[in-house]
C-alpha cells in the first residue's frame, strides 16, 4: 500500500497529513522505500487505523481534543 492509497482510506486526508501520520512512531513501518515512494504491507496499516482511528464526529463530544490528537 503506497501513500496515495493510505491517503484514501484515512478518509482523503491531505499528503502533509498523510506524511505526519505514517511519520509517528506508532505507525507501522515501510517495508519498502522505492523511487515512487514508501510501501506499507496493507495488514499492518488497517491494523493500525482500527486502533487508531478518529471515532465518528457525533462520538466527539468530551473528547474532542482527543479526536483532534489522532488525526
């Protein structure tokens, strides 16, 4: 999976977006660095989202910042 397809499926966040977050330190690493770009195996990165990822905006009520922190 390169980084346009992780773009995607983040729900179309921009490319710093999709830098910062494939960048933490908790996002699983690229097992490739080709001249097109880094690749992540799929697996490892829908893993991560199903951890990782922003609730609902109508689950955001007290924990807003919390949501804002994740994405």
């Amino acid at each position: 999976m390169g980084a346009h397809e992780i773009r995607i499926r983040l729900g179309g966040v921009s490319r710093q977006r999709a830098y910062m977050i494939t960048t933490r330190p908790d996002f699983p690493k690229p097992v490739a660095d080709l001249s097109q770009g880094k690749i992540w195996l799929a697996g490892e990165v829908e893993r991560w989202m199903g951890v990782h990822r922003r609730p609902a905006d109508n689950a955001c009520t007290d924990a807003v910042d919390a949501c804002r922190a994740v994405w």
